[in-house]
C-alpha cells in the first residue's frame, strides 16, 4: 500500500480526486484543488433508434423535467450508488475530458474515487471500472464520510472519536472516526432527494397542485426550515405548478411552516440515524464525541436549523463543517495527496 501511494508524489499534477454523488459531482485535480463542480446529471437523446449523449452536468440539469420525448435527463446514481453504470461511465469520462482539455487527452490520470461506506464489493468494482474505462491508469478507492471528515478538518488520524453526519443527496452516512479508520457507520437512505420529495407530495396533498423536483429542490434552498419558525409562520412562498383539479397551470401561497412540516419526516429519520449511530458507539469514543460533537457536511448541512435540532435532540455540540458541499472532494484530494493519510485509501 505505502509504494502505491508514494507512486502519486511521483507521478505529478495531473492525477485526480473524484467526489461522484448522487446530485453533485466534483473534481479535485493534484495542486490546484476543486476545480469541477456541477450535476450528476445526463442528457441523452435517441435518433433513429441510437442513444447519444446530448448534453452532461450543468446544461443537462437545465433540461431536467422539460425534454422532449426523445431526449431523457438521467441522473445514473441513485440512493448514492450507481444505478446506470453506462451512463455514469459517460459522465465520468466527459467531466475528466473537460478537466483536462484536449491537449492532456492522453495523459491518463490516477484517480481516487470516493464510494459510500455501505456500498457492496459489487458496487465498488462499478465505480472503479467505470473510473479505468473512463482513462484512469489507476483507479483508488476511499469511503465517503472519511473524505467528508478529512475535508471537514477532523482529527481522523489522532486517537480520539468524532462523528460526522454527511447528507448527501441520495444518503445521509452517519460514522464515527478514530486512527484512520471507521469505528462505526450506519447510512441511511434518506438526504436532499428525500426532502425535495417530501416537498412535492405535501403540496399535492394540501392544495392538489402538482410541482416538479427542481421547484421543490429551488423551494428547500431557498426556504428549507428543521424546526417551526419561531412565529409559527415564517416567510411566505408563491410557488406554480399544474392545478390537479382542473389541469391548469396555478400559483399558491405556502409558509415556511408549511415547509418545515413537509421536512419533519425525512429530518426525523436522519435523527434517528444519528440516534441509531450514539447507541452504537464504544463508549470510549462515546466520551470523547461528548467533548468533540457532531460535524454536518453535505448539502442537507445547509438546511437552516438542523444543526440547532441535532443539538436540541442529542445534547452534543453540533457544528457545520465550513464548505459542506466541498468537504468530500477536499477530503478525498487532500487523502491523495498528503503522506499522513496514508492507509485511509483503498486499492479495490
Ligand atoms: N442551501 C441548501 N439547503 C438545503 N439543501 C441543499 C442546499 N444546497 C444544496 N442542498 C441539497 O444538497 C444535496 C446535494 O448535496 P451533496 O452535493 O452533498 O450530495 P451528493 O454528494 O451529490 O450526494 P450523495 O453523497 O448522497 O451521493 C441536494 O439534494 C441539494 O438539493
Ligand atoms: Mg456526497
């Protein structure tokens, strides 16, 4: 493991850390951090019975929910693994080609890929394959919330327990971290997909007014609450959709409550996660979470109030890691690249 590892120092600046999410991926290139970030989000248009990719990341999410019909936006991860190793090979090789422009199209890199800690040894081969078919000349792997630790600035590699609650799109990985390694994890298949779901069902069900996945994503960003407003209220959101009624396009009013409401049961099973995770732990590194707490990273990391919930329903310190969004593709570049992480990567 050591001669693989030190073989990245030699080898130079073109090698590349892969965070490959559900909703986002991002791409960390050796001594020049993240430099791609956008959707994990596919395009793919049929003529004549032949299936190509029309557009990948940022052009193809625009398109989602409005293709015609012979144009369908995929999202090839699912749940925070692959659901379509086809189409999730495409997307890997398009954004390493726009990494690296044409000019380094044969350079092949070695790539270090983050792989959620519940996945199976069938589903990591996936993505490693998927990586080598892609042009990596090397292809290692790194459990997700490790790289979230690592990126959120952790103490992973020192003998004391910390947890990190990483809530992504498609899971929500709850681990406990000590000397490298995962003491504990559980994952649990709720995160922002969930939300944005839970979102479009409940103003189905309380105003018969059918809203697509991106309003209800744009809905969560904008006004996504964990706990009631502390007027009951908070601010009020015009949203349109089509009126199922009458089948016509219609705007209503929601609150925030509202909203808070929609989240209450996919938040609770995140909760729950975390309860799940506390019971579990050694109590060793149960005392020493006491003193360290709780880090959020990941997208869901950004709803408002969840991080005073978490505080309110486990009694521990809860903080947000500084950039949630990033912190996996940092961690997973930063494991590529210094020496103390070393033992954290896997070569399958
Ligand atoms: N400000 C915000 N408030 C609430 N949710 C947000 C915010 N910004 C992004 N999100 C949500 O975070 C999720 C994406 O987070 P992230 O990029 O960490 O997931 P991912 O790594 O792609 O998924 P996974 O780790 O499950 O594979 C999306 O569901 C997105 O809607
Ligand atoms: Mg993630």
């Amino acid at each position: 493991m050591a001669g693989l590892f030190s073989r990245f120092f030699k080898l130079g600046s073109q090698n590349m850390a892969i965070d490959l999410g559900t909703a986002n991926t991002l791409v960390y290139v050796q001594d020049r951090g993240i430099v791609l970030n956008e959707p994990s989000v596919v395009a793919i248009e049929t003529l004549n019975g032949v299936k190509k990719v029309k557009a990948v990341g940022d052009d193809a999410k625009m398109m989602m929910g409005k293709t015609p019909d012979n144009i369908e936006a995929i999202r090839p991860l699912r749940d925070g693994v692959i659901a379509d190793i086809e189409i999730a090979e495409e997307m890997i090789k398009h954004f390493i080609r726009k990494v690296h422009g044409k000019k380094n199209l044969f350079r092949y890199p070695e790539i270090v890929i983050c792989v959620p800690s519940g996945s199976t040894s069938v589903e990591r081969r996936a993505i490693r394959d998927a990586a080598s078919n892609a042009g990596a000349s090397q292809v290692f792997l790194i459990l997700e919330p490790m790289a979230a630790a690592i990126g959120a600035d952790m103490p992973v590699t020192e003998p004391v327990g910390s947890m990190v609650v990483d809530i992504g799109g498609g899971t929500t990985e709850v681990a406990v971290l000590s000397l490298r390694g995962l003491a504990y994890t559980t994952s649990v298949r709720v995160g922002g997909d969930k939300m944005d779901e839970s979102i479009v069902s409940y103003v189905r069900r309380h105003h018969n007014l059918l809203i697509g996945d991106a309003t209800a994503e744009r809905i969560k960003k904008e006004y996504g609450i964990a706990v009631m407003p502390a007027d009951g209220v908070g601010e009020l959101i015009q949203i349109k959709g089509r009126d199922l009624v009458n089948g016509v396009p219609k705007e209503i009013t929601i609150s925030q409550a509202n909203v808070a409401e929609a989240l209450a049961e996919p938040i609770g099973a995140i909760v729950e996660g975390v309860r799940i995770a506390l019971e579990n732990t050694a109590p060793e590194l149960a005392a020493d979470i006491v003193d360290q707490g709780i880090v959020l990273t990941g997208g869901g990391a950004l709803i408002q109030g969840l991080d005073d919930y978490l505080r309110e329903e486990t009694g521990l310190p809860v903080s947000v890691a500084e950039d949630p969004l990033s912190c996996v593709a940092l961690g997973t570049g930063r494991a590529m690249e210094d020496p103390i992480y070393r033992g954290v990567l896997m070569s399958a």
